[in-house]
C-alpha cells in the first residue's frame, strides 16, 4: 500500500525464515484468525500480484499461503462442537479438550468471535481448492443466524457454543457484536452469495428500527428492543458508519461520525466508552482505528475535504499526545494523557493505512485498491475470488428470509447521483445541527418508551421533580411502597417495599421511582467531583513523555483554573509521611515534596511542606503495588477544618506510578516534574528553553534516549484486566482511625426540587478503594434519549448509597445481574482485544 515493495519482500523473506506456527501456547480463535491468518493471506494476495506485475517477488512460490493453510488446521479443532460455534481459544500444538491443552473446557463465546471468519476461511478455501475451512465458518454463521430472536432479528452479545442459549442478551453493534455484521456484508462482496446479503438486510432493518438513535447507537435487549440497555456506548461502534457507506446509506452514517468525532475533539482521543450525555466512561483509548476507518470510507463515498481535515486531527493528536521514543503508545486516560506500555497490531494493520489511503492520490498506488476488499483487521483480499474454486452452493435454500418493506433500503442504489447528490453542502447539512451536540444543551426529545406509550398514562413522579416537603409528592410515594426515614443528621432515605404498594402497577413505578432517584444522586456526586489530574516528568530523558495519573485534592490550588500548572524538581522529605515538621527544609524548598499516605490527615502533610517552602507536593501511596490501573482514583479531602491556608497544589499517586518517580531519581537525581489538569504538548513544555531540537520534533526518531526512557515511559497494566471504570471517586480523608458513613439516596432540599441531597462522612484511610466511582466533569443537559428508561446501577454507587431494596422486587435483581454480567462480558472482550 505505501509503495514499499522493497521492504515487503523483505519483510515475506523473514517471516518465512523466523515464524514458527507449531507452538504450545493458547491463543484466541478469533484474533489469531484476524489478525495472523487474515495477515498471511493478505501477505499472499499482494505478493502474488507484485510477482505478475515481473519486477518483485519472482521467487515467490506461495509460502506465505502454505503457512496459512498450516495455521488453518490448527484452527480447525475449535470447531469440534455440536452446534458448529468454535470453542473461543485454541493451543496451536494441541488443539482443545486434549490434556495438555489447557482449553477446550469453556461454555460461552462472543458473537463477533464466531461471526468474523467467514472472509478469511473462504478465502484460504478458495485460494487452495480446500473447502473445508469454508464450510466450517460458513456452519458457524448460519447456526448465529438461526438462534437470532426471531421478533426483533437482533442477535446478542455472548453465546453457549454447545446448546446456542443467548447468555448475553443485550445487542448493539459495538463490542461482542461488531465485526459479525461487517463479515455478512463484506461476504456478500467477496463470495457472491445473496444469502449473506439478505441476512445483513434482516439485521440492519432491526438495527435501524431499534438500536439508532442518531446520532447515537444505543444498546438495547432483544426480548424487549424498545427498552435501552445501557446508557453508554463503546468505541467499537465507531465503524459503523464506514459499514453503512458500504451499504449505501450515507445519512445516519455521517450523523454518528460527526458525533464521534465531536467526542474526540472535546478528549483529544474516542474513550472506550463514553455515556450518552458524552461524559468519559471508561477513560482508555489503545489506539483503536475504527474511527479512521469511517472516516477514509465516508470522504470515498462525498468527496467532502472536511473529511480530510478530521483526518490531519487524528494524526497531529497522534504525534502530540501518543508518540514515544519506540512508536505509539495506547492512552490509558485520555482525561489526563497518560500512557500505556503497549501498542496493539491493529494500529499498524489498520490505523496507518486508513489514513494514509485517506491522503494518498490514485497515482500514488501501484495497484487499484478497488481490486480488494478490507478484512476487519485490514488485511487485503481480491475481488476474484468470488469466481474461483466455488466448492460451496452459493444459495442458502433452507432458510426462510423475511420481505423487508422498509425506508432504511431507499438510499441502498448503485446510482450515485441520488445516493450523493452534487452538492458540495451535502455531508455539511446533515452535519450541522449535530456540531454542539457534545458541548451544548439541546432539548429534550422523546424517548422511544415514551413514543411506544403515546398518550398513556404518564409515570405518577419522576425523581427530578420530588420534594419531601410536598404532601402530595409524600402521598404518591406510600402509593408506590416508598416510604420515607428520617436520620439522626436530618437527611432522609427512601425505601421501597413492593409488597406495600397499591398494586403491581404502582410497584413497578416505585421501583422506577427508586432507579431514577439512584441515579439523580450519583449524578450529583459526580458533579461535585474533580477529574484526575497528570504527574509529566519532564527532565532528561523523559521531557514529558511519561505522564502518570494521579489523584485531585479538595484543598490547595485548583489546577484546573492554573492551566499552566505547576513545574519543578522533585525532593523527598524527612520525615518521610510528612506528619510532623519538616527536617530538611533546605532539600526542600522551591521544589515538589515527595511523601508517604498514612499516620495524619491529608491537609496536615500540606501544611508541613508549605511551610518548609515547597511549591507542591506529591502524596504516594504506601500499599505495595496499588495503581491506578486496578483501583479507582479519589480526592484527598481535608481535615474538618478551614484549609484556605493551604495553596500550593498537591496530588495523590498509586504506589506503582510513585514508584516510577523514586525509581528515576535514583538512576537519574534531578528530576523534574510538571504538575497539571492534563498533559501538556511538549512542544509547550520546553518553550523558550534551550532543547535540543528532535526531542520536540515529533517526527523524528529519538535515537539518542536512554533506554530507560523507554522502559518507563509508562507503567505497563495487566492487559487481561478489563478497562477500569471511571477513576474519580468520593474524597478520602488520611485518619489514623475510625470509621466513617456512607450517604443514602437523599431526599433533595426543598428549595432545590431538580437536585437529589446527599452527603458523605470523610472515610477512613483504611481502605483507598472504598469510594464509589464517579465521572469527570459536571455534565451538561445533551440530547439523551431514553431518559425515562430503567437505567442500569453502578454496584458499587448502590452501596454506596445504602438504597434498601425489599427482597421481593425481582426486577431490581435482573437489573444488577445485567450489570455484573456487562462487567464479565467486558472482562472477555478485552482479553481477545475487541
């Protein structure tokens, strides 16, 4: 693709010499599929054309193609289930169920995992005459589309391979999902076969119909696709407007690239999850490049430049905030820019093509890339192989398809003068009134339940409208089983008991009641928290590639208000908890006090180094091997007392991310650190300072950097765990001591009928993963449908809260079931890199 056919062969010659496919390790099914198959055959697709072209690769003789017939093999002992879904991993030496195997006993897999095959086994079929590798990707495909739920056609996240039970059952076209659709219709365009086509159609009229809600594309259950089934949405789904081009529906595809892509702008990266209202809710970003796809795939289809100047943003936001010394490295909160050790595949296979094929000019290709169509992972697969070696009857004949009288299929036409008519405005219109969706309020719409009710009746009270003081408002609630206590601090909690309401009716309006005051209370929370703040070394050899997440304090200087934040070397005080006063003033002076939590409150530390002179101070953590990448974050609160005498800036750092500091002052001394909202360009950093030019030169090799830079420059997570949620949580008081309370779903003040009042006791410093998670920010009023929907609980929010839920009210079981289930789906997915 970049003309490098030199390298290429290069390249072809070492991968044949070096890799060695037959090896005792246990790999995912599906990204060895993706990503190592899909590689190999690619690989052959185009040394194979540079060989008739006469000037390259004469000595090719089909290697990589053998490799991959090899690699299909060891694959093929997955599928030795009944209903013909592959087991999820596989030991490329021993197969499963075999005792050295180490797998073979899981039940469940994902959707996408079962669904993603079809485009690399026919292909290995139909470039080596064997069809059994069809055959078998072809069984799985067919088996998913005939456990689909038949009223919605939905299909959902995480099935049983063995009896094809729905063990997920949510839908939506992001995580677990994805790539399923993009394989039926990319099929369709490789193999021919109008069965594929016409299983696509089924789906994506049921995912018009239910799941697009442009801008947004929202989750929903498909027993019940009316009702939502979660209120965020993950960056997967960022492919699918690239999808709908393909398919020819140009209209919502812009409207959900414009709102990704206003997403971004607002957090420099797409979160890999983020809510309906656009606030972070998981904050990583591993560099994912379907965003980039959908970008190139949309400029194809309009022709429209403001494509290309999204495209130039995601590369100056590459070079600004991901480029390290080695390559790239994933984002581990995109709030704050700091990093990950790791830079997955996907961002060589996909990312840098996408873009570079979103600039390139037709003359600036050897071959025409209309010639091949694009695996999920990127990989290139010629267009004639739909005619080649077709061991396989291309009309499904045993299943039924529904006729689809729908408006989703009007702009499905070849005739691009009605699909993209010649008007340069053309993507602009749609796109403009989406332009402040992100960081605007916009009004209200109606959500779909509430369109499904029409002119019904109207829940009896919504949470933003109570108020304890409203005997009306009380009268309802003991209708609806809710009943009110007064505590001895003169807040009041509510609890609901389904037994005691008037009827079936008003308990599931209790319950809903209940739901909506849960979360009006969290959401206070939240908006009363800070957002985690950025540690950025920026001494040799780091200069500010390294940055570190840390914790926000309720005292001392507001970074976010001080947006240049606060600069200056390092230096560790004596005594080292900072609970007394400081011995080696003189170390510490104009300079960032290092210290140890625990023994004293927070506050008490600040005020010790202020006095000795420090500009700012940095707390560690003392429990050996926390980080941020397991427990969430907290503020450090004050003392009960007046802290308006504290104002220099002070963070909190897990023991892990304290330890890269320690660790460089030991190989290095001086260290110098900047203390900030959010990382800062380097290019800001060293302004007017005398640095050598290719440290600020992003596009330069940093040939000269200690190897130490590299290896610190950021502390490597376990990438088994999944993404973390949300990391700000309720301030923490450091006590020697004593316990402390949790608040109640609170009844608002009077005065403030849209607000839910609740209030929290300092915490002991006992436990640092006590506080419930909370998000970045004050969220502002946005476009959310689905607000009068049952939204699902945060488990460690409703504990926090202390919201007593009776025993019988099932549905509040399910609803906390479905979010434990969310959390180990996620947990999967993120182990095959989803």
């Amino acid at each position: 693709v970049l003309n490098k056919t030199k390298e290429f062969e290069e390249a072809v010659k070492k991968v044949i010499k070096d890799v060695n496919l037959d090896n005792d390790i246990v790999v995912s099914v599906f990204e060895t599929n993706i990503r190592v198959l899909g590689g190999l055959l690619g690989g052959h697709s185009v040394a194979i054309m540079l060989k008739e072209k006469g000037e390259y690769m004469q000595w090719y003789n089909g290697e990589l193609l053998h490799m991959a017939k090899e690699l299909g093999y060891k694959l093929l002992p997955a599928f030795n289930t009944t209903s013909g879904l592959p087991y999820p991993r596989v030991n490329l030496k021993f197969g499963v169920r075999h005792p050295e195997a180490r797998t073979g006993t899981e039940t469940d897999t994902c959707t996408a995992c079962a669904g993603t095959l079809i485009l690399e086994f026919a292909a290995l079929s139909r470039f080596t005459g064997t069809s059994i590798f069809e055959e078998y990707a072809r069984k799985a495909l067919d088996f998913i589309w005939e456990k689909r739920q038949r009223s919605s056609n939905l299909v959902g996240v995480t099935i049983n391979i063995h009896t094809g039970d729905w063990v997920r059952k949510d839908s939506g076209v992001g995580a677990g999902i994805d790539s399923y659709y993009e394989y039926l219709l990319k099929a369709y365009v490789l193999l021919g076969d109008d069965s594929f086509l016409e299983r696509f159609n089924t789906h994506y009229d049921a995912i018009m119909r239910y799941i697009s809600q442009p801008p947004l594309l929202l989750d929903v259950h498909i027993h019940k696709p009316m009702l939502n089934a979660r209120t965020w949405m993950d960056s997967l789904l960022a492919f699918f407007p690239g999808l709908q081009v393909l398919k020819g529906d140009i209209r919502p595809a812009i409207e959900t690239h414009e709102m990704l892509y206003q997403v971004i702008k607002k957090h420099n990266f797409l979160p890999e999850a983020f809510t309906t209202d656009f606030r972070v809710h998981w904050a990583q970003h591993p560099l994912r490049p379907e965003f980039a796809e959908s970008t190139y795939f949309l400029y194809k289809a309009t022709g429209d430049p403001y494509y290309l100047e999204v495209g130039k943003t995601l590369i100056e936001n590459l070079n600004k905030y991901a480029r390290v010394p080695c390559g790239f490295a994933a984002m581990k909160d995109v709030r704050t820019g700091s990093h990950e050790d790791r830079m997955d595949s996907f961002f060589l296979a996909e990312m840098f093509k996408y873009l570079y094929l979103l600039f390139a000019d037709k003359e600036d290709m050897i071959f025409d890339i209309e010639d091949y169509i694009f695996t999920t992972e990127a990989h290139l697969l010629p267009l004639w192989l739909s005619t080649t070696n077709q061991t396989i009857s291309k009309k499904n004949t045993s299943t039924e398809y529904t006729e689809l009288d729908d408006s989703n299929f009007d702009w499905t036409c070849p005739n691009t003068q009605i699909l993209f008519p010649n008007d340069p405005m053309f993507a602009q219109s749609i796109r403009e009134p989406l332009k402040n969706v992100v960081d605007k309020s916009c009004p209200r719409g109606i959500s779909r339940a509430e369109e499904s009710l029409g002119s019904g009746p109207k829940p009896p009270l919504r949470a933003r409208d109570f108020m304890a003081s409203n005997p009306e408002h009380l009268e309802i609630l003991k209708k609806m089983g809710v009943s009110l206590i007064h505590l001895k601090d003169g807040r009041v909690q509510l609890v609901q008991h389904a037994v005691q309401a008037a009827s079936s009716l008003d308990a599931e309006d209790g319950l809903r009641f209940m739901q909506e005051m849960i979360e009006l209370s969290s959401q206070q929370q939240k908006e009363q928290q800070l957002p985690p703040r950025a540690v950025q070394i920026v001494s040799h050899p780091f200069f500010g590639r390294v940055v570190l997440t840390a914790g926000p304090a309720q005292f001392g200087m507001d970074l976010s208000k001080h947006k240049a934040g606060t600069r200056g070397f390092v230096a560790t005080i004596k005594p080292y908890n900072g609970c007394s006063e400081i011995t080696n003033p003189e170390a510490v002076k104009e300079k960032i006090a290092l210290m140890q939590r625990g023994q004293c409150m927070f506050a008490e530390k600040a005020r010790n180094i202020q006095k000795a002179g420090a500009i700012g101070g940095i707390v560690i953590d003392d429990n050996e091997g926390s980080s941020s990448d397991t427990a969430p974050l907290f503020q450090m609160a004050g003392d009960g007392k007046n802290t308006d005498d504290i104002t220099i800036p002070m963070l909190f750092l897990f023991n892990k991310e304290g330890n890269i500091i320690l660790d460089a002052i030991r190989e290095y001394e001086a260290v110098e650190v900047l203390l900030s909202d959010k990382a800062k360009d380097r290019a800001t950093i060293f302004k007017g300072k005398m640095i050598p030019n290719y440290i600020i030169d992003s596009n330069l090799e940093m040939e000269n950097m200690d190897q130490k830079s590299s290896e610190s420059d950021s502390h490597k997570p376990n990438s088994e765990e999944a993404p973390s949620e949300s990391q700000d949580a309720g301030a923490v008081s450091e006590e020697p001591e004593g316990g402390g309370e949790s608040s109640a779903v609170g009844a608002p003040d009077p005065l403030s009928p849209a607000s839910a009042a609740s209030a929290s006791a300092p915490v002991a410093d006992q436990d640092p993963h006590a506080s419930g998670p909370a998000e970045a920010g004050a969220p502002e009023p946005a476009c959310t449908p689905g607000d009068s929907q049952p939204q699902e609980q945060n488990a460690q929010t409703e504990a926090s809260s202390k919201a007593h839920w009776d025993s019988k009210v099932q549905p509040m079981e399910s609803i906390l079931a479905d979010w434990n289930e969310d959390i180990e789906a996620f947990e999967m997915m993120e182990k095959d890199e989803l």
